[in-house]
C-alpha cells in the first residue's frame, strides 16, 4: 500500500529506495516511542504539483524536535526542496507525505546517540473517507498537558490515539472524539473538532490540543468569509446541542460528522458552515491562485 520496489525515500540527506533501507532494532524512537513526525498533503493544481504549507509542517516538525530535545540539523528551505524532489521521483502529485525524525540506538532514557530524517510520499485518500461520521465519546482523555508537550507532535503520544480509534472501531463506530483530562472538549484521535451553533462556529482553545495546521486554516478561511468564530472551553452538552460538527486534519482534511454517540446533529451537512468551509478548503488547495468567491 505503501511502497513498492520502485518507491524511493529520503533518507539523512540521500534518495533511496525504500525496500533496500533498514533500521536498528535497538533505536530509542523504535522501544519508546521518542521521535517526531508531521503529515503533510501535495495537490495538482492548474501550476503544477503543490505542497500545502510545507514551511508550516517543517516549522512545528522543528518545534517539537526542539520541544523534547531531538537534534534537528536540516533547515526548513532544505527539507521542503527535498520534498518536492521526493515527489517527482516517485511520479507522485496528490500525495501524503510523512516525515519522521527517529533516534539510533540507544536503550537508555538519555538523551539520543544519533538522529535520522526520513521522508516517505504515498498516494493515500481522506484519511477518514468523505462520508459524515458517526463519532463516540472515548473512555479515554487526552495528556495532561503538564505530563507531555502537548502541541508537539510526537511519536509516542499516539498510542492514546490508537487506543481511542480502537476502541471506537470496537463499538461500531467510525471515530472517538477525546475529552481533556479535566472533562472539556479537546479533539479526535488525528483531527480538530468544530461544530456550529445558531450561525456560529465553536472549537476548544489551545492549550490540551494539537494547534492543527488545517485547524489554523479553517480558523482563516472562517474569518475571509466573515463567520463569527468562538475558541474556549466547551462540554459535552454544548456539542449535544449542537446544530452541526466537523472534524479537520491534514490526513482527513474537513469532514463533516452526523452524529455523536445517540446524538444526531440536526442541521444538513449542505447547509452548515462546516461545508461551506469543507468548499473553500478544497478550493484553497486544490486552486490556490484562484480568487476565492467569499460571497
């Protein structure tokens, strides 16, 4: 699904084909989880192959090396040219792209022996497809904030993720939605929430959350078409009384959800502002020399 025998990686400063690279065993980021990686997505447009705010994606990769002391040696010019060179090699234009920053061996809990950069493209849909989802409310909470870095993205923090997807599958249903660990609306397992009430749109406020880069987009899409937005603390009972909801990621890009637990959002997807923003998204990406139609 992945790869093939012709896929190609970068890998510490080289392209490489990917059946022929290894790993050690022994590596930190392999038994602990201490590694970070970011999601990127590249779209075809009318100018060529595109890569969406691939600056933004390698800042924060930086920021959360930085977070939890892992070298990061690369500058951010440098990692977004090997990007679109990665691409072309492997004949990709609509793309996922992963970057990872993994440490080398090193079985203690010191600080890394060795750090490599690799990045892998594949073609991958909406990570969570493009029908609405029908969401639980997970037995499990995010990270207190003041047990991790909360806005880092690192790979150990995703085993809640997975947990909570699990879980979730298990159940019947398509994705969890996570509280924080004081009870408040936090986010999904790989997405941010918003949802809409009377003509308003709602997100819960940085803090016990990844800050999402689709998220920030959504946040500045929001204000080009003049929607009233709130970000703050928010409960349960504020999402069950809730006229629509979405979730938005760089994997599941925007995507609208039907209902959560036995609640069911009452507004049509075609008429809340989760489409109009899922609209304005896909345009932004897909056609962003286009002048955006805010009316």
């Amino acid at each position: 699904m992945y790869s093939n025998s012709e896929t190609v990686l970068f890998l510490d400063g080289k392209f490489v084909k990917a059946n022929e690279s290894t790993t050690d065993l022994y590596s930190q980021t392999l038994h602990y989880g201490y590694g970070a990686f970011e999601g990127i997505r590249s779209y075809e447009t009318k100018n060529g192959t595109k890569v969406f705010k691939a600056e933004e994606h390698y800042e924060r990769l930086k920021k959360s090396c930085e977070l939890v002391k892992i070298p990061f040696d690369y500058t951010v010019q440098e990692l977004v040219l090997a990007t679109y060179e990665l691409l072309e090699k492997n004949n990709l234009k609509n793309a996922y792209i992963r970057p990872l920053v993994y440490c080398g061996q090193n079985m203690s809990l010191s600080k890394p022996t060795s750090v490599s950069v690799m990045i892998a493209a594949w073609d991958w849909g909406a990570y969570l497809g493009e029908k609405l989802l029908r969401l639980t409310v997970s037995s499990y909470c995010r990270p207190h904030p003041k047990s991790i870095h909360i806005e880092a993205k690192v790979c150990g923090h995703y085993v809640n993720s997975i947990l909570a997807t699990n879980e979730a599958k298990d159940n019947g249903f398509d994705e969890a939605f996570l509280l924080d660990s004081d009870g408040f609306l936090a986010e999904g397992p790989g997405a941010n929430l918003f949802f809409e009430k009377d003509g308003k749109l709602f997100t819960p406020q940085l803090g016990n959350i990844l800050p999402g880069i689709t998220r920030a987009t959504v946040l500045e899409l929001a204000e080009q078409l003049g929607l009233e937005l709130h970000q703050g603390k928010f409960t349960r009972k504020d999402l069950f009384q809730a006229d629509s909801a979405f979730y938005c990621g760089t994997a599941a890009e925007v995507v609208g959800i039907l209902s959560v637990d036995t609640y069911q959002f009452p507004k049509k997807w075609n008429d809340s502002l989760g489409k109009k923003l899922q609209d304005a998204y896909s345009l932004l990406v897909r056609e962003p020399l286009k002048q955006l139609n805010l009316n």
